[in-house]
C-alpha cells in the first residue's frame, strides 16, 4: 500500500514548527479583530485609574481611563473574551471560519 504524500505543512519534530505555528497565528488574530467588529461583537471597556484600587470601576467614573481588551496571547495559548453567550456563540463560529483560510 502506498502513502500518500504531504502537500502541505510541517514536518513533526521540524525545528521550524514552533516558530511558523507563532507567526500563523498572529497574523490570524491581528486580522480577526475586523470580522468580530462587522459582525457587531463589541470589545470588553475596562477602566483604570492611578489610586491603587484594583476592582470596582465604573466606567466613566471621574479621572479613569477606558481601554479595549479583545485578546490575550501569549506562546501558543490565546484567550478572547465576549461579553454575552451570544457573543461568544457567534465569535466562535467567526473564529472557526476565519481560522481555516490559515490552514
């Protein structure tokens, strides 16, 4: 019987796989902020302020600043937060669709 050949990929123990396996996806994940955008997903408000208080913002409490969190990563882990089961439902499916062009 014979195998078929490999089109496409990396080889397992290859020394190159981490380091391809890194830049596919941070190029998937700076492109997916623009479908979870026009799909109406909205990124999570957080607050901060310098008072040494670390929880209990409000947003648009005086003297605080807002900044977006949409995505954490870090090595070959990554988290995306959603505010809604709807959300995280939807960005999930989005996320799937998106990740296969990067196959």
């Amino acid at each position: 019987v014979e195998m078929p050949t490999t089109v496409g990929g990396v080889k397992q123990g290859c020394t190159l796989a981490a380091t391809l396996f890194l830049l596919v996806e941070q190029a998937a994940m700076e492109t997916v902020e623009p479908v979870f955008e026009a799909a109406g997903i909205k990124q999570l408000e957080f607050m901060t302020k310098e008072d040494d208080v670390i929880a209990g913002r409000k947003l648009g409490e005086d003297g605080g600043e807002v900044f977006n969190f949409w995505a954490s990563l870090y090595a070959d882990d990554g988290a995306l937060p959603f505010s809604s089961r709807a959300d995280l439902e939807l960005g999930a499916r989005l996320l799937k669709k998106h990740l296969l062009r990067f196959a």
